[in-house]
C-alpha cells in the first residue's frame, strides 16, 4: 500500500505486483489528470482502471455516483473496490469489463484512459472506436501514452481532430464528440482499407496460382 498526493488530496492505494505501476502513480496518469479538466455534471468512464487511481481521483472531483470504472482483470477490479472503500467512494460503480463489453451507458461526458503501449494497437483502437459511440455529444476523450503518431491519426480519424499536448514525454491526447457519426474521412478511410485489403488478397491469390502453373 501507499499514499500519494493528487491535486493537494491525498489518497491511500492497495496494489498488487499483477498491475501496472504497482509502487506509485506513474507519471503519464499524472500528465492526463492535468488536462483533464472535470466539470460539474460531468458523467465519467475509468477506462482500464487498474487499482483505481484516476477513477477515486475522478469521483473525488465530481461525485462517486457520477463514475463507471472498469477493467478486464479480476484483481484490478477486486483492487479498484478496495481502493474505493478504503477513500471514502464506495458508490463508485465498478465492473469487470473487456474494454465496452458491459458498459451500456452511452452519455459519458468524459472518457478517462491510460491504454497498454507495449503492446499493438489493436485495443487502443477498440477503446477509441468503442469509446467514440459511448460519449454524449460535446464528450471527451482522454488518452495518454508515449507514441505520437498513431494515436494523433487514430483519434482525428474518428473524432475529426484532436487536441495533443507532451509532458515529461508523454502525450496527452483530448478529443471531443462533435457528431453522432464519425466524420466522413474516417467512414472512407476504412471502406478504402477495406478494398485495400482486397486488392493484396487478390495479388497473393494470382501468385500462387502462377506458382502452381509453374
């Protein structure tokens, strides 16, 4: 366990080896916290909570009962809770989650997320697609990670722009819900991939046919 000072709050986090940053709020929370700008009303999503920092942090600023954690393992979950009960949050709603899979709320003001990076991209583009269709109109989304190129070409793909900011080198990535529907470069940009895809299918099938005749 340690206690850690966030806006001149201080809070008291159970962890576990098993999560990411274990022994202290790293660095690129603490970079998207500082840009995130929490409003009255505002209805937020911990998106991959771990042991629960931006989310108790988040319900510290606007209300438990205004924040939806979630995470895929079991012991960010069991943590979260516990971290939860242990600030003084236990309304907090906290949910065993594959990124949306059992969310259903679709008016969230914020969505709040330090996706994994080590990894490919192939869950930081289910949390911003998925993310875009669960945001309210006028919604944000916040992300934070060490790579630029993609996530800025990614989140103007789906939101239409996006606002980036580095500190200590990390980005910090805000994009805003302006539409029901993403913009149409992003619809066409997937129907030309699609046919891209196609393409390259068809020209490995004609190499192997001229292999065979060969």
């Amino acid at each position: 366990m340690f206690t850690e000072a966030i806006d001149g709050s201080v809070f008291s986090f159970e962890t576990d080896p098993a999560v990411f940053s274990p022994g202290k709020i790293d660095a690129g929370t603490r970079a998207m916290l500082s840009e995130a700008d929490l409003r009255p009303g505002d209805k937020i999503l911990d998106l991959g909570c771990g042991y629960g920092v931006v989310g108790i942090w988040a319900a510290q600023k606007a209300g438990p009962e205004n924040v939806v954690m979630c995470d895929i393992l079991p012991a960010a979950v069991a943590l979260s809770k516990e971290n939860a009960l242990r600030n003084g949050l236990d309304e907090i709603q906290i949910i065993q989650s594959d990124g949306f899979e059992r969310i259903e709320a679709h008016d969230f003001t914020i969505i709040l997320s330090n996706p994994p990076y080590h990894a490919d991209f192939s869950v930081p583009k289910r949390f911003i697609e998925d993310g875009f269709r669960h945001l309210a109109i006028g919604g944000r989304m916040l992300m934070v990670t060490k790579r630029l190129d993609w996530y800025k070409n990614k989140l103007t793909s789906v939101f239409g722009g996006v606002r980036i900011k580095e500190t200590d080198g990390y980005y910090v990535f805000t994009a805003e819900k302006r539409s029901e529907a993403p913009p149409p470069k992003a619809r066409k940009t997937r129907h030309l991939s699609k046919k891209l895809e196609r393409a390259r299918q068809n020209e490995k099938n004609v190499v192997k046919r001229r292999r065979r005749q060969h």
